[in-house]
C-alpha cells in the first residue's frame, strides 16, 4: 500500500508520477487529493477550449447571411459534421492518455486545436466553397476527442467514492466552453463584428492552455492500455447499454447546443442577434449542472437518478413539441431550456454508473477491497471512450433528424416527437437491466459481514 513518502512530485522536466493509490484513504488526505486537484484544474481549462472549438460552426453559422448561399439544411449539415468527427475522435483520444502520457498527450490536443481555428480564420467569407467549409467544420472534431482523454485521465486520478463528483465537475467544467464561445460570439454579432474577430480570441486561448498544461500537469506511470480490458469491455454488454443511455443525455446536450440557434432562426424567424441571445442559456444552465448530476449520483445512485431525470426529459420534450405546433416562442424557449438542464444533470449520473457497474460485477465475481476496485478502474477507463463517442453519435442524430424534419415538413415537431419516444425508451432501459428488483439481485455480491452488498441499483 503506498504511503505519502512513497510519492514524490516529479521534477517539472518530468512530470511523471511513479506511484499512485487514491484509494488509499492516508495517501489521499495528504498527498494524492492535492495532486489530484491541480490536474483536475488544468483539465477542465484544456478541456473548456476543446469543447468551444468543437461547437465552433454551431456559432459560423449564425453569420452566414444569404451572401454565403447556403441553406438550413446545409447548415445542420455543416455543424452534423463537426458532431460526427468528434464522436469518431473519442476512441483514438481514450487510449493515447496511456500511451503518452496525460499531460503530455493535453499538450498535444491542446495545440492541434490550432488547426481547425486558423484553418476557419482562413476560409470564412462568402464565396468559399461549400466543400471547404465542410472539411473546416470535420476539422473542429478534434475538440471533441478531448473530452475523451480529459476523462480518461481524470478518472485515473480520483477514488472511487469521489469520481461522481469529480468527473461531473471535469466534463461540465468542459461543457461550458459551448454556452462560452456561443455568448462571445453574441458580444461579437452585437458589436457588428465578424467572425475572424471571433476566432481572433480564441486562437491565444488555445495557446494559454497549452501552455499551462505543461507548466501545470502530470503523468501517472501506472496508467496503461490494457488491451484486455479493452476487449473485454467491448464484449460487456453493460459498456452498449451505457453507451445507448448516453446517448440520450450527452447527445441530446451536444446536439441541442448545435442547433439550438438555427431552429430559432428556422422555425421562428430569429434574427443571429436574438438567437445568439438565447443559444447560450440551455448549454449554460446544462453545463454547470453536470457536477449536480454527478454529486446526487455519489448520495442517492446514478440509476435512481438516471431513470427519473429521462422521465423528466420526455415530458419536458412533450412541452416543446407542444410549444412548436402552437408556436409559441416563450413557452418553446422554456421547455426547451428545460431539457437542456435535465440533459446536463444526466450527464452526471450516467457516468458515475460506470465505475459503480464494473465494481459491482466485480464483486459479484467474488473480489474484494482493492482488487475489486482495480478491476473497475480497468473495465471503466477502457469503456469511457466508447461510451463517450457513441453518446457523442447522439448530437449527430439530433441535428440530422431536424435536417429532414425541416426539409420535409419547414418545422422541428417532427423531430421533437422523435426525441420523446428515445427518451421513453432510455427510461425504460434504466429501470430494466439497473432497477427492477432481479436486475437488483443478479449485481448483489456477498461480502465480509463488515461490508454492505453492492448492487447495480446503487451505481
């Protein structure tokens, strides 16, 4: 078991940590907890940028006026894009935290944010090429794979009884960065600036944070790929049901920041000004509400709040679809808003299961103590990049469904309704495979009499 003295602060040169054991209560309260902090800190700073630059077009394409040419359909098409290379980059990113190392592979997704930034201060003006925009707009997924290897390494970091929180406060401390870049933009558009005024910002930004990242972060030595665990999360069926949850709450959260702007625009006529007025609100209250999620999580159970945050999710996607067929924008706003919240609170507690679900199976499998929670760190950290792209899918799905749902028919209820019957599907998911009394049962684990079983209804 390691000691305080066991762990010494690498030389900033270095910056490799030999040994870790958060859960290690001794090491945590005098070592491990400070160390943890300060990364947790600069993680969420490289973490924030990555998420504005990855919602860069969510923003573009509210200053695209009629010279540019382009029609709603090929603006969701636009931000679709940006949302479908994200997703893909989450895998790659998972593994690369142990390959490289978690500062230094910050570092790395930190400056290939420059990328897709200068490439967009290039190419926007009217006249580009629709196929240039759209290689622009792919190349902003990269700061979508940095919330993949943000929380691959912060999950390294943290014990189990603290993950709710702390990955909670990490992605929402990411999330941000969408309502962020969008309520820039809204001072740019109303100061009659242009975008390159916008990206004029962003672009030392990037720089600052990857700075810091190597001024500021660690490596965990102990943190390495295990192509084991990788395969033998990909064969758990609990890493797809998770993933299929996710989908409903990070992908409703990224796919509803992308085109909450252009369905104001498209549907209710918004000008870029009034719209960029509003965007910001949903991914605002959803992202600072993440951490909540992830805190009631750690108290009550991530299922519990899992399951009755997506019965919160339909009926407040109810409301919209009634608010669309009346038209009434306030109370469309409301609601609408509404699920943004509820789609940030369950962010949360959906990936505080995570680490609960592979503990409890692997108590169920008769570990104990820390060899139980080794096997949880293993299973976990390999299926988070999975889970998170595939939920990231979700926000390609949504801006897809209202891509036809306008071409078809000039409005969103059609989506909305689509939306509904998901959401009603996930509740239904939760409560089967993590909530109803056999699910129950089949997690229970017998333990030593000192220690309360662990059940998949208290992940």
């Amino acid at each position: 078991m390691a000691g305080p003295d066991d762990l010494k602060e690498q030389p900033r040169s270095r910056s490799w940590i030999e040994r870790w054991d958060p859960e290690d209560e001794t090491f945590w309260a005098q070592t491990g907890a400070r160390i943890a902090r300060r990364n947790l800190i600069f993680s969420i700073l490289s973490e924030h940028i990555g998420f504005s630059v990855w919602s860069l077009w969510s923003v573009m394409v509210l200053f695209m006026g009629p010279e540019y040419g382009i029609d709603p359909a090929g603006k969701f098409f636009l931000v679709s894009m940006a949302t479908l290379v994200g997703a893909f980059a989450r895998v790659p990113y998972t593994f690369a935290v142990a390959v490289f190392g978690g500062r230094n592979w910050t570092i790395v997704s930190a400056s290939m944010l420059l990328v897709p930034s200068v490439a967009a201060f290039v190419v926007m003006e009217p006249g580009t090429s629709y196929s240039t925009l759209m290689v622009c707009a792919a190349l902003t997924g990269v700061g979508g794979g940095n919330f993949a290897s943000s929380m691959t390494n912060i999950n390294s970091f943290y014990p189990l009884r603290k993950k709710g929180w702390a990955l909670g406060l990490n992605a929402g401390g990411g999330n941000i960065g969408v309502p962020v870049i969008q309520l820039v933009a809204l001072a740019v558009i109303g100061a009659s600036g242009g975008p390159r005024v916008l990206l004029g910002i962003y672009i030392p930004l990037i720089v600052v944070a990857t700075v810091l990242s190597a001024l500021f972060m660690d490596n965990l030595a102990t943190v390495k790929n295990d192509t084991g665990a990788a395969k033998e999360a990909v064969r758990d069926g609990h890493t797809w049901i998770m993933a299929f949850l996710y989908i409903g709450t990070f992908g409703s959260f990224i796919g509803y920041s992308f085109a909450f702007g252009l369905v104001l625009q498209t549907q209710f006529g918004r000008t870029p000004l009034q719209a960029a007025s509003i965007t910001f609100i949903g991914p605002l209250l959803g992202s600072l509400i993440r951490p909540v999620g992830g805190k009631l999580a750690d108290r009550f159970g991530g299922a519990r709040i899992t399951l009755w945050n997506f019965a919160a999710m339909a009926l407040a996607t109810a409301v919209v679809t009634l608010a669309s067929v009346a038209k009434s924008l306030p109370l469309f706003t409301a609601a609408f808003i509404l699920v943004f919240v509820l789609s940030g609170l369950g962010n949360g507690s959906t990936y505080k299961m995570i680490p609960g679900i592979f503990q409890a199976k692997a108590e169920s499998r008769g570990l104990t103590g820390e060899a139980a929670a080794a096997y949880g760190r293993r299973l976990s950290g390999a299926s988070m990049g999975l889970i998170g792209a595939v939920g990231a899918l979700g926000g390609l799905g949504i801006n897809l469904a209202f891509r036809q749902s306008f071409q078809t028919a000039g409005t969103g209820t059609g989506a909305f309704v689509t939306f509904l019957v998901f959401y009603a599907l996930c509740f239904a998911v939760t409560w089967s495979v993590y909530l109803r009394r056999s699910a129950a049962r089949s997690g229970a684990v017998s333990t030593t009499e000192t220690k309360p079983q662990l059940s998949y209804a208290e992940v």
